[in-house]
C-alpha cells in the first residue's frame, strides 16, 4: 500500500509518564488537541464525552484503561489482580453498546490473572499489561490495513458511496474500518467519490470523516441525513459503508446483525429500496473480528441512551428544542441481517447465511474473538 496515506495516532501509551494520551475527537475539527491523564475518572469521562469513541478504539481504551489500572496499583500481585477486576469492571461499563470496550478490558484482565497464577513479581505483571495494551494497538491498525486489502475489492471507478458517523482513523486507528476500503482503492489509483452524512446530533460526519478523507484527498460531500434517500437515487450511489460497534455472529438466525451508529439503519432501508429498482445499492459493513459478538442476542444487546442535550442545543450552544418538549437520543440502531450485502473483516468477507460465514471466519488463524 503506498505510503502517501495520512495516519494520525488517536491514542498511544506513553512510557516515560506511565500516562494514557489521546486525540480528543470533540475539538475535531476545530482544533487537534492531544490530552494525557493517568487518572481512570479522567478516561471514563473522555469515554462517555466522546473524546475518546468508535468501536476498535474503544478495545485499545479499555486495554491501556486497564494496563493503567494495573500500573497504578499497588506492589502487590494479588492487589494488582483485586484492582484490575474491580475497577477493569467500572471502565467496561462506561458505554455499554460497543463490545469492544468490554473486550479490551477482558484481554488485559485475562493477562494479568496469567501473570499471577505463574508466580510473576509485581513489576512484570504491570509491564506485561502495559505490553498486552500495546499488542491490541499493533493488531488493530494491522486489521485496518487487512479490510482495506480486502474490501477495496469492491469499490470500482466511478462508484459514488455513501457513509454515515465516524468509522476511519479517528475511531479505529490505521485506515480505519468503512474508510480502509476506500482510502486502499484511493491509494491504487481507483477513482470514486464519497456522500457522508451529517450523521446529526453530534455530526461525526461532517466533521470528522469528512475531515479524514479530505486529508487524503478524495472527493467528498458532506449532506444532511434526511438528504440521503433522494441523493442515493439522484446522484446514483452504489454502495453503503459503514463500520460496526457490535455484530452478533451467535450462529443464529440473528447472527450478522449489525449495532452501529444511530442512522446506520435508514441507510440500509433505502439501499434495499434501490436495489428492489435495479439500481444495485449494496450494504456493506467493515469491522475487525473484536467487533463481532459470538455469544449475545438481540435481547441482551443494550442500545446506549445519551442525555438530551445534544439533541435540545446545536454546537454553539443555541437551544432548539422548546423548553418543556421530550427528547429521544439513542446513539446507535439495529440493522438486520438481510439488509446486510457483506461483512468485511480483516480474515475476509462474510456473505449470507451469516450463521454459517461468520463461524467460518472466527474459527481462522488470527481472529480476535473465539468462538
């Protein structure tokens, strides 16, 4: 892959501090600001402010969250074990949609419960926590250069895409996950152009993929999000990207269920719509195989709620909603399976039935989730 892609570190551990530092994805585009802290209230808060967001992010959060617990602790192996179950808990709950916060934690938790069976001083168990921290960075941008490779595939010239929220570097490190494909095509001279929406009330959209891709330099037009059913037919696209927070693969018919950012679904709707005319709206997703959840249902998945006020006042402040009027703020949706055309992860794609093409994918070498 040329080297010309751009590639910010949107967060990293930094060792001569012993402190986690971060991009804040809130002041984007504004301004680029990088903030440190060691501090586990301090990253919770960064968590749930969306400073810190986006599902593969949100896994090396919660790994360095909790190599950081296990680095404040106290000399003691079985303190340092008692602190990282105890407070590793707080930080997997600080948003409870996105599996792969959990799934950081749990990897780090795991290490170091090792670490302490096996007799290891305290000073190794941290340094192994911060170590198995870093392991989950190193594979995850390794994945996002794997689903590039895989999904550029599928994106030819002359192709108009349309995106919704934040799925690139910024949530995902390396190329990201919906924008992998596109910024790999970029990179080998395939020529497209690319429709994001708003993605309201937070516009990750419009001020953060937007942003990335720009960068890189393809053509991009940010629209409102109740734009894109009539500019999917008018300026003919031919597929939807998107990444993932969450994708059941319980080998049931639920599996290739799709969680991810609240507008994900509409989008679906309107490509089946499309496709129904003939004009061959395809719905793909991107997400490494830490995003892919082989043991939950419907049922048990739990969609986040946020706090009305990013739906009541626009970014400057102004207030919108009438004083007295209801709010309904989920930050994600549901997509079903059969709107789903494919599912790219760094081990392949996945295609219907996906009760039988997931397990397929989660059994390879490499994967991050087991069955």
């Amino acid at each position: 892959m040329k080297k010309t892609l751009t590639h910010v570190v949107p967060i990293r551990w930094d060792d001569r501090k012993s402190e986690i530092v971060w991009l804040d994805n809130a002041q984007i585009p504004w301004k680029e600001t990088y903030i440190s802290s060691r501090d586990l209230d301090r990253l919770i808060k960064a968590i749930k402010g969306l400073e810190i967001r986006g599902a593969p992010i949100l896994g090396e959060a919660g790994a360095y969250g909790t190599a950081m617990i296990a680095n404040n602790s106290s000399n003691s192996a079985e303190t340092i074990l008692k602190d990282v179950m105890r407070l590793g808990s707080r930080l997997a709950d600080a948003r409870p949609t996105a599996v792969n916060l959990s799934w950081g934690v749990h990897r780090i938790q795991d290490s170091v419960r090792r670490a302490v069976e096996n007799g290891e001083k305290p000073v190794n168990i941290k340094e192994l926590a911060i170590s198995e921290a870093k392991k989950v960075q190193e594979e995850n941008v390794s994945a996002t250069h794997k689903i590039g490779e895989q999904g550029k595939r599928l994106i030819h010239d002359g192709d108009v895409l349309v995106t919704v929220c934040n799925a690139g570097t910024l949530a995902c490190d390396g190329l990201g996950t919906s924008t992998a494909p596109m910024r790999a095509a970029w990179a080998d001279g395939i020529r497209f152009r690319v429709l994001v929406t708003y993605t309201a009330p937070l516009y990750q959209g419009a001020r953060l993929t937007a942003w990335e891709l720009n960068k890189d330099g393809i053509p991009v037009n940010v629209i409102t999000d109740n734009m894109a059913g009539h500019l999917m037919r008018e300026e003919k696209a031919t597929a939807v990207w998107a990444g993932a927070d969450r994708i059941l693969g319980n080998k049931g018919a639920e599996s290739g269920t799709v969680y991810n950012k609240i507008g994900t679904y509409g989008l679906a709707l309107m490509a089946d719509s499309l496709r129904r005319e003939g004009t061959g709206v395809n719905m793909y997703v991107a997400a490494p195989t830490s995003t892919i959840d082989p043991r939950s249902t419907v049922q048990d998945v739990k969609i986040e709620q946020r706090k009305p006020k990013e739906v009541e006042y626009l970014f400057n402040g102004v207030r919108i909603v009438p004083e007295g009027v209801g709010v309904l703020n989920p930050a994600f949706d549901r997509t079903p399976p059969n709107l789903v055309s494919a599912i790219v992860t760094e081990l392949g794609i996945a295609k219907q039935p996906y009760n039988a093409s997931i397990p397929a994918l989660l059994a390879k070498e490499g994967s991050m989730v087991k069955l």
